[in-house]
C-alpha cells in the first residue's frame, strides 16, 4: 500500500534513516556542529576513543612515589579509556624545586653511606659499575666522581657542537650522538643528584609528559590547565578527559566537557570530593599503581558503550521540525481528512439503513415461510 501514497513512503524512510544513522540523533546533545567534508571525516575517526590527561601538579604532584613510575602507571590507566593522544602537565617553578621528604631521607642516607665507605667502616658487596664505560669502582663516591670528571665533560661537549651547527651537520651531528646521549642520560639519572628540584620535570618529559612551567602567581598553574583543556574541547582532539587533581576550581570545566558529550575521569585522593561527583569515573593514587583502576575501567567503559548505544535508539517526533526538513507537501491534513469523510455521506446510506431495518426481526419473514403458513 506504500507505493499509492508516496508521501507516507517517504516519511517512513526518512524515520527509518533517523533511526538508524546515530549522528543525527548526537549532534541534538552537542554544542558544536560536525564539519562536512574528508577533513572532518579524518578528524572524527582519530578524535574516537582518544584520551587527554592533564595533570595539576601544584594540587597533586607524586611525592610519595617515584615520577617516573607513577607517571608510567597514569598512562596504563588512562590508555585502558583509550588511545593516549595527550599528556600535558602545569607547575609553578616552586613545585619543581620542591624535593619531597622521602627523597631528601633517601639524600641523606646515602651521603652517610659514602662517608663510611671512605673510612672503610663498610664495604659493598657488589662493585658499582659505571653504565657508560663499564669501570667498576669499590666506592660510589669514586663512581661519582669518575662520571662528573669524564662522561660529563664528553657529554658538555657534545651538547656544545650540536647547538653550534647549523643545517644539514646539525641534523648529522644529531644522529651520530643520538644514542650516546641517550645511553648518558640513563646512566645520569641514577649516578647525578639533580640539581633541580628531585627532576621531576625530566622523569614527566622522559615519560612523554609536555610540562608547562608557569610563573609562582597564586592560581597561575589552575588557570593555564584550564585554559588548555577548554582548547582541547574546541579543537575536538580527545573524546575522554583524565584530570589528576583534587582542586575543586576544575568542577566547572568537568561540566562543560559533559555538556560537550565528552567522558570524564578524576584522579585525585579525596574520596568524596567535589571532582570525583561531577566526573564519570575517580580513582585515588593508590589504585593507579595497584593496577585497580585499570580493572575498574572495564566496567566504565562498559556503561558508555551503553549509553551511547541508548542514544542512537532514541529517537523523537517533533511536527515542527519535520514540517522545516521535509516540508509539509502531499503530507494528509487531519482537518481535510475530517473533511472528506464528513462530506462523503449524501444521505443515500441513512436511507438504506432505514429501509433494512424498517420491521422487527419476528416480522420479517420470506415469502416461502408465508405460503406455507397459509396452507396450513
């Protein structure tokens, strides 16, 4: 019957491709508008499942763990949300000077193990080995001194040549000293107490954080990583965004990124703070390095994938908007309709009506029935 009113044929298709296509049924719930073209194509299938950590850390820097490592669990957390796209980190200068209380017991421990290695009041079982040459020393303290005098120097040296060049020999010079530079990083980073702070700027870059260094103003940190989030959010470059913060100045980002249709998780050691309510998902320090929040997010990702499937099945009538993209031509008027079946009645109907129920049911009888009565 479809085919005699192409009107109906068309509505019906059109609710089956709102339906069934989930794009038109998202961009309601958003405040941005999709791009139309191949660059927007592009750009939604490298945005999906992507994640951006951001990391305050004047409000949570990892002083009770290793920088490297809790930065390294961070990331297997985050990546259980999805694709790790961006690691961005804010401090003042003060957070990066600041050494935590186990590292300077840790300082001080070992400044008292070299004295008495000197005096020979103690003597390591296991020689130290330098990492760059393979010397062995009996003392850390000639270690110390045998890498400052020499691999430091070589080092320097290196450094001063590349950033002399220019061109095509800066590019080679790169390469050449590229793995040598690296293999002396490694070994400084265990042999050289930093000079800076416990070098926790160095293990977030090392660990593939972009740090941000702002000025010692109160509130300078909040506002750069607030600002860069809202950018973020623009530019539409992540679909989950990770906070590591306890600050409750970030509630009204979190909101925004939700109106934005965007997923949110907190990580933060305030268990009923203000974040972790606004947020999909929190988790406190000790469960990013026990593995539990990786778990955890089996289950959260779980209920967006639900979500998102309950959103492209919804679906409203709304006359208004149907009459605007479809237009209202050779659609049925209910008041025509109404109309037309008003009038279609002449008065022949009532009539015949009237004349097949003009006798009593006992009366109507066939003309057989009546002859054969009167005979008998």
């Amino acid at each position: 019957m479809l085919h005699l009113f192409p009107s109906i044929n068309n509505s019906v298709q059109s609710i089956r491709f709102k339906t069934l296509n989930p794009c038109i049924s998202l961009s309601r719930l958003c405040h941005f508008k999709a791009k139309r073209g191949f660059d927007s194509l592009n750009q939604t299938s490298s945005v999906q499942n992507s994640v951006a950590v951001f990391w305050d850390l004047d409000n949570k820097p990892p002083n009770a763990f290793p920088p490297f490592e809790a930065v390294v669990k961070l990331k297997t957390a985050a990546s259980s949300f999805g694709v790790v796209r961006s690691m961005v980190a804010y401090a003042n200068q003060h957070s990066f000077s600041y050494v935590p209380k186990a590292v300077r017991e840790q300082r001080r421990e070992r400044k008292l193990l070299n004295q008495l290695e000197n005096k020979g009041v103690i003597k390591s079982i296991d020689p130290y080995v330098c990492k760059v040459c393979g010397r062995r020393f009996y003392t850390n303290e000639k270690l110390v001194n045998h890498f400052k005098q020499i691999h430091e120097r070589e080092h320097q040296k290196r450094v001063n040549q590349i950033e002399s060049a220019r061109g095509s020999r800066r590019v080679k010079l790169v390469v050449k000293y590229s793995m040598k530079m690296e293999k002396y990083k490694n070994a400084a980073r265990e042999v050289l107490t930093p000079k800076v702070g416990y070098g926790l700027a160095d293990e977030l870059k090392r660990a593939g954080f972009w740090v941000g260094t702002v000025s010692n103003r109160p509130q300078a940190a909040d506002v750069a990583l607030r600002d860069h989030m809202v950018d973020v959010m623009d530019k539409r470059k992540a679909e989950c965004l990770m906070l590591v913060s306890d600050d409750s100045d970030f509630v009204g980002v979190l909101k925004e990124a939700k109106l934005r249709c965007l997923k949110t998780v907190v990580v933060g050691d305030a268990d009923d703070g203000a974040l972790k309510r606004v947020a999909d998902a929190g988790f406190s320090w000790t469960e990013i390095l026990k593995g539990k929040a990786k778990k955890e997010a089996v289950s959260v990702v779980g209920k967006w994938k639900d979500r998102v499937i309950l959103k492209k099945l919804e679906w409203r009538y709304d006359p208004e908007v149907e009459r605007k993209l479809y237009g209202s031509e050779g659609m049925f008027d209910d008041e025509s309709e109404d109309l037309d079946f008003d009038g279609s009645d002449d008065g022949n109907s009532s009539d015949y009506i009237h004349k097949e129920d003009s006798g009593a049911w006992w009366e109507l009888d066939t003309e057989s029935d009546a002859d054969s009565s009167k005979s008998q």
